[in-house]
C-alpha cells in the first residue's frame, strides 16, 4: 500500500496552489459580492490545462482522471477560491459524455472541456423532486427529429456562464414501477423557450443558483446522450465525481480554515503566551485537523476507486462528502472561535466561507441521504424510504 | 542558443529550517524544492532560447540523495534537460567546491550562456556566480534585471542601487538574474507530464574530475539578537510631541 501521490500529482497541487494563490480570497470575495464572474482564474487555470486533467487525452485533456481532478478542487479551495463550476461542468458533465457519448457528441463536446472553453451546468433538481430522480416531472417528448423538453428544474449552479446545460429529463414510464426512465440532453443555455430567474441565496460564490423553466424547448435528437431512457445509469456514473470533487473542495475549505486559525494562534498573544499554548483552543483545532485528514484519506479513496472502476467507489465517494463536508464546518467553525471577534471580520476571510461550506453538508447530496445510503448498503439495514 | 541555468534544490523555507547539532549544517535529507529564487532566472532562460527561435534550456544542479524535485519543477516550466552532481562526498562542501563542481557540469554542455541567482535562499553565500565565471574564465555580469541577445554579445541592464547600468559582454558569460525582475510562469499540466520523460543525468564529483577539498566547518552558530520591545506611549492629546522628541533624537529633524 502506498499512500504517496505520484510526483506528477504534487505537481499538479503545487502548480494549482500557486494559480490560485496569485489571484487568492479577496479576488475571489470581491468577484463574488460584487456579481462579476471569476473568469481570470478560470482562464488561466484552464489554459494551464487543469480545467480539462481528467478528459480523455484523445479529446484533448490530459487523460487523468478523477484523483486529479480532486487536487485541483481541493488545492483551489485551498487557496479561498472554491469553484464550484470545476464540480458540475469537468466532473459532472465531461465525466457523464466521455463515458456514454456516442463518437460524434464525444467529439462534439470534450476538445471543449479538454481546453476549458466549454462551461457546462448540470440541471436534475427539481422542486417536487428533491432528492427522488425518480419523480422528476420534466420531460422530453420525440417529435420528429428533435425532443421538446417541458418542466422545471432549479438549484442550478452556474447557467449564466454555462454555454450549454445537461438536463436529466424523463423520456417514458415504467409500467411495472410507475418509475420515470430518464434521458440526458445537452441544452444551449440560449435555446428558445428556455427562460431562468436567479435564487437568492446566502453564499459568497462567483456561480449564482437559478430556477429554469423549459417550455417546449426544442432540441435535436442528437443532443440526447448515449441510449434513450438510460439516464439514471449515466446520471449515477457523474454523481461519484461530483461528491468526489465536492469532498475534495471541503477539504480545501478545511485546509484553508486551519492555516489561517493556526497562523493566527501562534502569533496572537493575549497574556504572556501565543492563544495556540492554551488546550481550550489547541485541542479543538487538532481535532479538527484528524477530522480534515480523515476526510482527505477517504476523499482520496474515493477517487482512486471511480478511476479504477472498483465497486467501493459509490460508498467511498458517500463517506468522503459527508466526512470532508463536517470537517470543513468543523474547521471553519473552530478558526472563527480562534480568531474571537475577528473571526467574523471581512478582513480574515473566515465568515464568508460558511455558506458555501454549509452548503456542501446540503448539497450534492444531503447528510441525511448518505446516512440512509450507508445504513442500507453498508450496513444491510432496511430500506427507510 | 543554449543556456545552463544553475538551480538549487533547498528545503521549503516555509517549514522553519534546522540545523545538524554535530555539523551545524542545515539538515537537507527531507523533501527538497526548487528555490525560488532561481525560478526567475530558469524563466529569463526560456524567455531568451524563445526569442532567438531555437537551442533549449538545460539546469546544473547539485544535491545530496539524487533529489530531483525541484528539477522536475523547472523542467515542467520547460526546461529540456537537466544535469545533477550527487555526491556523498560533497556533503558540506563550500562555496568553491560547489562551483568548481557546477562549473564541470556546465563546462561538458558548452553553453551559449550561464545562467544563475544572485544567491540562494537557503545559504545567501552569493558568491557562486563569480567563480563559476573564475574557474570557466568568463566573463561575469551580476544582477541583471534585462537581458537581450545581440549576435555574440550578451546586453544586460544591471541593477545598482542608484539605478541600472547598461552592461555588455561577449558570450558565452555568466550572468547572475535578480529576483522579481521576471514573472517565472505556471507549471502547466502538459508541462507536468512532459517533465517526467526529460532526461536528468546524475553525476560524481569524481565523473567531472573534482576533488572534493577540506571544505568548511561551522565552528560555532549564534542565535540572532531579539528585536527590542518598542515604547508604547498612550496618546492623552499630547502624543505628537512625544513623537517629535523621537524623531530629533534620531536626528531625522
């Protein structure tokens, strides 16, 4: 067993962190708050050719696969700039394409995503969904040689800077279960009929949410992914990265929490010692540490296993996001109480990482989810719902 | 055009550095990475084998266990090659030593151009350029912020406290790169994977005819003298004056 990444990995972190430590938390911040975009950091970080490590080299990318993609995630979080465009548009949507693409749309759609150029949003949520893929109420219907999509889809990251969108829809019914089956499609974020008004919500994050609204949206038959009404199987094969890289990006959050409480904790005196020699704060923040390491331990299985196809990548990817999601909280939390009243002051980029780190105990899939997934298959409990 | 850059692999100067109780060395056995400061000159290097349209850039190097690291960094950024010298017999070798070894390496690669830091950031000796140029017997011009390639003349605007003097010489020379004058780009992820299959030759100090000498002992090291507490003056509307007092004693009114 070797717990050493490949020099080629420590590069790749080391070259990430120096990207996003040049543009660092109070570019990321100002974009954020004032409603620009991060597209410098994109930029440069997709020229570089991070954005694209894990598409198939034949495309263009780098032929990695997810385990990079993670060090990009985490090392860019790492340095307060989370991108939550690198979790849906490379790790969602390059991941489901180069899989279940035919020649023609892999062709189509990857040298984009290779090279960064290419945004792609993920749209399954929708409001009397949730969580249950099988209930979902949009719709795509055959009409000749295109499907018109109809319904609702919302809590979706990032469309305003998306050139196209990935939309789960249902194509037909299993008569047998009264089970949705569900095809993929690829949207242009322009397409006619398509209308999209912003969430407001409470994270400091340059991708904006929205609710999308699709009347008899028009879209050639080509665009729908791989097989007719296989969705939920290709759905499945994109939702490992997505919790991988999401994992991954709490850990970053984690990271950069802790740097900043422990900095801070060896320097900051209150009477003859720095506020680090004292246990009451010593102690939460080592805990917070095994806790962050813990979580990158099992963020990193998770990748290793999805890459190399074994079965335990689905209840590894499961641990990492919630394991790395409590610890990123967990860290964040506790560098706010080290820094006393500063913690909360806009100068130390502490406070404003909450929503998005409280975010991912929501969000790609609920805590509660991946108890209930954990109880049922690692544990053979009955089904709770 | 040819250029050697000299690069030195150190010990991340973010983890606070020790030294060897026996030796008072800085203990170097962990990970090593490529100094910083050398980052610009492998980038003014790359920048000048670009603008004459040819020749490529190879690093010297020279560190204890076949430590690579921070070659594989530079070599990312697109260096084509590297030469590292490991030797346990230059443990703690000095100055002269290091450069008549760099200057062995850099001798079997006939160079168009050296290349190098105006010191390193673990040692600060910043002696190294001058008798790599010594030893080679080139000619020499330290702490370029600006170099342009004129036919066989190297131009250099060097750095002077006043300002910067316009400086040439005929090549090959060895020129000493200031640190900050250039921006050292990205590793980029192409980069990465190349530097994997970039040859790096490992040498013996013996391989380049260098007998290690006595080299140099560190016979005693002391801490650096605390900096004093300042004097803090509560300001009760009088505190300007108190300030003024300071300023006069320091003769600066």
């Amino acid at each position: 067993m070797d717990f050493n990444e490949t020099p080629e990995q420590t590069m790749i972190r080391e070259a990430v962190a120096r990207i996003a430590g040049d543009f660092g938390h109070d570019y990321f911040v100002t974009k954020a708050r004032s409603g620009e975009k991060t597209t410098e950091l994109w930029d440069a970080l997709a020229g570089a050719g991070f954005a694209g490590v894990g598409v198939p080299s034949e495309y263009g990318g780098g032929g990695m696969g997810v385990t990079e993609l993670a060090i990009v995630c985490e090392e860019l979080a790492a340095q307060g700039c989370p991108l939550l465009l690198l979790i849906v548009s490379p790790a969602i949507c390059a991941t489901i394409i180069a899989r279940f693409g035919d020649d023609a749309q892999r062709s189509r759609w990857l040298p984009g995503f290779a090279t960064g150029e290419l945004k792609m949003a993920f749209a399954i949520t929708e409001p009397d969904a949730g969580s249950n893929s099988h209930r979902l109420s949009t719709t795509a219907r055959r009409d000749g040689e295109v499907y018109r999509l109809r319904g609702t889809k919302y809590y979706i990251s990032g469309v305003d800077e998306s050139d196209a969108i990935l939309v789960v829809t249902r194509t037909s019914v299993d008569e047998e279960t009264g089970k949705g089956r569900l095809s993929l499609f690829v949207v242009p974020t322009d397409a006619a009929g398509l209308e999209r008004t912003v969430i407001p919500v409470e994270i400091t994050a340059p991708e904006k949410q929205f609710t999308l609204f699709f009347d008899d949206v028009e879209v050639p038959a080509e665009n729908l992914i791989g097989t007719p009404d296989d969705g939920l199987r290709q759905v499945f094969h994109g939702l490992n990265p997505e919790r991988i890289t999401g994992a991954a990006m709490a850990c970053g959050i984690g990271r950069y929490a802790l740097d900043k409480a422990s900095a801070y904790a060896r320097e900051r005196r209150v009477w003859d010692v720095p506020i680090g020699a004292h246990q009451g704060l010593a102690h939460p923040l080592a805990k917070a540490k095994i806790d962050l390491e813990l979580a990158r331990l099992m963020t990193q299985r998770g990748a290793w296993a999805h890459d190399c196809g074994d079965a335990m990548a689905a209840e590894s990817a499961n641990m990492a996001k919630y394991a790395a999601a409590e610890a990123a909280l967990a860290c964040l939390d506790q560098a706010i109480q080290t820094h006393g009243g500063n913690g909360l002051a806009t100068e130390y980029g502490l406070a404003d990482m909450w929503g998005i780190a409280r975010l991912l105990r929501t969000a790609p899939v609920s805590r509660e989810m991946i108890l209930n997934f954990v109880g049922q298959h690692s544990l053979g409990l009955p089904r709770s719902y | 055009m040819n250029v050697v850059v000299c690069v030195k692999q150190i010990p991340d100067p973010a983890i606070p550095g020790q030294l060897d109780p026996q030796s008072n060395f800085l203990k170097r056995e962990g990970k090593l990475i490529l100094d910083d400061s050398d980052a610009y000159g492998v980038e003014m290097a790359l920048q000048l084998v670009d603008a004459a349209g040819g020749g490529e850039v190879t690093l010297v190097s020279m560190a204890p266990n076949n430590e690579a690291s921070g070659l594989r960094t530079a070599l990312a950024m697109g260096a084509a090659k590297a030469v590292l010298i490991s030797d346990p017999a230059l443990a703690g070798a000095d100055a002269l030593t290091t450069a008549k070894v760099l200057a062995g390496a850099i001798d079997r690669v006939k160079p168009d151009l050296v290349l190098t830091a105006t010191e390193a950031t673990d040692g600060y000796t910043g002696t190294l350029p001058e008798q790599i140029a010594g030893i080679l017997d080139l000619p020499s011009i330290t702490f370029a912020k600006k170099i342009e390639i004129v036919g066989a003349t190297v131009k250099v605007d060097r750095q002077t406290e006043a300002g910067y003097d316009e400086v040439e010489a005929p090549m090959p020379a060895v020129v000493s790169v200031t640190a900050g004058v250039v921006e050292p780009r990205y590793p980029s992820f192409k980069g990465i994977m190349a530097a994997k299959s970039k040859p790096v030759d490992e040498l013996t100090a013996a391989d380049l005819g260098v007998t290690p000498g006595a080299g140099q002992q560190i016979v005693s090291v002391i801490a650096a003298e605390a900096r004093q507490a300042g004097e803090i003056i509560e300001d009760d509307g009088e505190g300007y004056l108190k300030i003024i007092e300071f300023l006069e004693q320091q003769k600066v009114l």
